[in-house]
C-alpha cells in the first residue's frame, strides 16, 4: 500500500469526503484530488497537516506503512466535539490551533526629525510634502 492508498483509508476510516477531508487539514480540494487521482505524491505540507489535525495518526503508517493506523496519546482524553473514526482503535483529534491575525497597522511615515546639539541649540528637518 503506498501513501496515496493509506490516505485514501484514513479519509474513508473517518467517514469524510475528500473534499470535506481537505477542508479538515486546511487545504485546498484540488490538492487532495490531485493525490488521489495519482497526478502529485502527497507533499511534505500535507503529511504535516495531517498530523497536526489528527496525531494520534501513527506518522510511521502514514508515510511508510509500518504498524498501526492509530495511536494513543498518553493523558489526553478525547472531548465531545473531537472527530473520531465510527470503527478500530478510536484516534484522538486535537483541533488545529489557528494564530491569532493581529490587525493591520498603517505604516508609519517619518513627520520630523529633531537633532539637538551640546551646545543647547537644534535643528528641525521637517518632510516636505510633495
């Protein structure tokens, strides 16, 4: 089974579509169906995405096959609203913590400049304003 395939059962074992499974890691559909149709190898991107939205993902399944499709996570216990695939081991899901977009800020433009001297005088350069 390569990649693409254990993508594909990853997508089926949470009963989402691939478009909906996109929408989940934060990417765009084409990037999914492109996989899926076999055109692009799933990049290093998205295999990161995918864990991030689902680490209890064994990543050594995922990427090279070995073991299991799900681990635990010791200490966490899954909350209500976490997605958890209907049959098998049932994965923790842990959302994608989105930062926070701080708001835009003008850029800041240069008014005057005063210089002041040890002898107690100054000079003011004022930007003209064309």
């Amino acid at each position: 089974m390569n990649e693409k395939e254990r993508i594909e059962q990853v997508i089926r074992s949470l009963n989402l579509t691939a478009r909906q499974f996109a929408a989940e890691i934060h990417v765009q559909p084409g990037t999914i169906s492109n996989m899926m149709s076999g055109r692009n190898n799933p990049s290093y991107e998205v295999i990161k995405r995918i864990m991030q939205r689902y680490p209890t993902l064994n990543p050594e399944w995922l990427i090279v096959g070995k073991g299991e499709m799900w681990r635990t996570v010791p200490g966490y216990e899954a909350e209500l609203f976490d997605r958890l695939p209907p049959t098998g081991t049932a994965p923790v899901v842990l959302p994608i913590k989105e930062e926070p977009q701080s708001p835009a800020v003008p850029a800041k433009q240069i008014k005057n400049i005063v210089v002041y001297y040890t002898d107690g005088t100054y000079e003011e350069f004022v930007q003209s304003t064309k």
